[in-house]
C-alpha cells in the first residue's frame, strides 16, 4: 500500500475512533442524566400526589438545564399540568431581586447606600437611630416582622368585623393601608446589633425605589431587570385583581388531610410578590456568570454577592446575608414560603451548579427536594464540588 493509501486509511480509523468514542461518551450521559432523572422522580413521588398540586424542579450546570421537569398540577380544579413556563408565586426568594433593583440606583448614584433610608422616606417613624439603606439589605435594621406585629402597633389592628386583624388570606389590607402600617411602626431593637430577619424593610426598600425612580416598583424592575435579561414571564405582583395567565394556584393539606385553596390577600411587593417561571430563573441564573445589568456589570455582581455585614445568623453563626441572598462562602441561597407555596434555589458559584424548586402547596417541603440533590449529582459523578452538604 502506497504512503497516500496508507495515510487516508489512518485518517478514516481515527474518524471512526473518535466518532464511536463521542457516541461513548454522550450515551454514558444521557444514562447518567436518566438516572439523575429517576432519583428526583424517587423524591417527588414520596412527596406528590399526580392529581394534586406539586413542583417545578431544575438543575442547572454551566448555564444551562441538566434536568428540569414538573410534577403535578398547578390547577388541580381544571387539571392543568405544571411545566416549565408554570408562573410560581416565589416568596421570600423575590428578595434577591428587590436587593438588585436597589443596587442599580446605587450603580446609578442616586442613592448611597449608607443613607439613612429617612432621607429618602421622611414619613417613616422617627426611629431616633440611623438606619440605613445597607443595614435594611442585610437585616440588621432593627425593624420588626408579622411576628412582632401585635406588640410594635400603638393601637391592636383590628378587621372590619372589630376582631383581631389577620394577616394572611382571612382578612383585607389594600397596599396603601398596609404601607402606611409599615410606616407608623418602630424598631424592633436597635440597629446594627445582630442579623434580624425583617419582612417589613424589604417592603419599604420598594419605596425607596418608587421614590427615587418615579416608577412603580413594578416598572422598575420590569425596565432594569427583567426586560434586558429576556425574563419576559417575570414581574412582581401589586395588584389582588390581576388576571395572571399560566400561575400554579396556591395549596396547602389541612389538619383534616384534605386539600384546600390557600393564596394571600395582600399584594404589597419586596419581600416577596415575584412571579416567575423555571425557564426565567435560568436566565437570572446566568447572569450571575456573565452578568449583563448596571455601568460596570462584573463589579456590580460582585456587590451582590458580597455580605451587608459582619452579622452571622443567631441559629448556626455561619449564614451571612448578601442582598437577598443567605451564604456560607460555599452556597448562595433562600428558600420562600408562604400561603400556598414554598420556594428554593441555590447556587454553587464554584462549581456553576443550581437548584431550583417552586411548589404551588405550603404542605409541599420544597427542601426535602432541593437540599440532597447535590449529594446525588456528586454519587452519580455529575458534580465536581467539594461538600456537597447545605447544612
């Protein structure tokens, strides 16, 4: 055989070497990424009932969907299946995007973050301490939560039948009578003495953004945040009223073992009011690694990622709050719950892994799902981090 002969001889084996060799590989992950599928499947039939309400559950690795599926109805009344573009009520993970939309006027020099926040809201309470803007994001204000409520109002809040008010789904507020509430209300306990976690400053760091931008919350947010990132099934709900297409309707199990509609009756937005989908938070994922928002966007990102201040959490002394987001140096996270839903995500910076998980029940445990799929992905070789325990 000539050398010509010879050399494309050569040339055809490694082409079918390595072509065989590619069909190896990409087999070896889809039966790998089959098995992820049938051990959150394992989780999920534990937890969920197919004719009752459930989860959305995701898994992203390097900007993109590992896995992502949904289990059950997110309208159990008309039988209408979750999926990907299910719009979920997230709870108190909303916050990390109320924190950025605050950091963007901060990027934008219309706010300094080391303010106190009267300076921009002068008919708040007359709290005799600075608070600031900084200790708000991080919660270390002082200010009080719906636990605190009772004893922090100078007068019981009573409902339109004279009785003990109830937040929640039982009675009404509209989102100008619950703001000017929020106004009227002391501290809690003095700033700057421990991380203390407050509902109510993330509701008032949205006047803070109206205040300063002119525009609703909504607008904001929708024009700096969730339009620029193709977020377009993305908004925070300020209106009881709104006809919201594709939404998981809210759940929970009673005492009784029967399943009952459960969704709130108050519509003020900050801590917590954002609807969104699974295919959008993977686009809000992203732009943690290639982030896109503000004058210097790197820069800007890393701010949010970096803690409000030296105040470790009371329980554990080791989560420290960043801008809506809990983390221990390895993870960032938050978890939401509240009528009818319950709410994870969290992030491996290190290893550009996600979980996310959005469920239209609160009796749904929405970490029993989240929190073991990292152990699963490092027993299944899909994961590459070291300690892949979140507590």
């Amino acid at each position: 055989m000539d050398k010509s002969k010879h050399g494309i001889v050569m040339k055809i084996g490694l082409c079918v070497f390595f072509s065989l060799l590619t069909i190896s590989f990409a087999s070896y992950a889809n039966t790998t990424v089959a098995l992820l599928e049938n051990k959150i499947d394992d989780i999920a039939s534990g937890m969920i009932d197919s004719n009752g309400p459930g989860c959305s559950v995701g898994v992203i690795q390097n900007e993109k969907y590992l896995f992502k599926k949904s289990y059950g109805l997110a309208s159990v009344e008309h039988s209408v299946e979750l999926n990907s573009k299910t719009k979920f009520r997230m709870a108190s993970v909303s916050k990390q995007f109320t924190a950025f939309a605050v950091l963007l006027l901060a990027d934008d020099g219309k706010i300094n973050l080391n303010d106190d926040i009267r300076k921009y809201l002068p008919d708040l309470h007359n709290y005799k301490e600075s608070v600031t803007i900084n200790s708000m994001l991080g919660h270390f204000s002082g200010m009080g939560d719906y636990d605190t409520l009772k004893e922090l109002l100078p007068k019981p809040l009573l409902s339109s039948a004279g009785g003990p008010f109830q937040l929640g789904d039982e009675d009404y507020l509209s989102n100008n009578e619950y703001y000017a509430m929020l106004k009227s209300l002391p501290l809690q306990t003095l700033p700057n003495q421990q991380q203390r976690y407050s509902n109510f400053a993330y509701n008032l760091l949205t006047l803070l953004v109206e205040k300063v931008s002119g525009v609703s919350f909504r607008q904001f947010t929708q024009q700096r945040i969730f339009n620029p990132l193709g977020m377009h099934d993305t908004f925070f709900a300020d209106n009881k009223r709104e006809v919201i297409l594709n939404r998981a309707y809210g759940y929970r199990t009673n005492k009784e073992n029967n399943l009952e509609v459960f969704m709130t009756n108050l519509y003020v937005v900050g801590d917590g009011g954002l609807f969104t989908t699974l295919d959008d938070m993977l686009r809000w994922d992203r732009n943690f690694y290639k982030p896109k928002l503000g004058e210097d966007p790197e820069s800007l990102m890393e701010f949010m990622n970096t803690p409000n201040g030296d105040f470790p959490d009371t329980e554990e002394n080791k989560w420290y709050y960043a801008n809506g987001q809990y983390t221990d140096g390895r993870y960032f996270f938050h978890n939401g719950g509240w009528l009818g839903t319950s709410t994870s995500y969290i992030r491996r910076p290190d290893t550009h892994t996600s979980v996310i998980a959005m469920c239209n029940s609160s009796s749904l445990n929405v970490n029993a799902i989240t929190y073991p799929i990292f152990q699963i992905l490092l027993d299944l070789k899909l994961w590459e981090g070291e300690d892949p325990s979140i507590y």
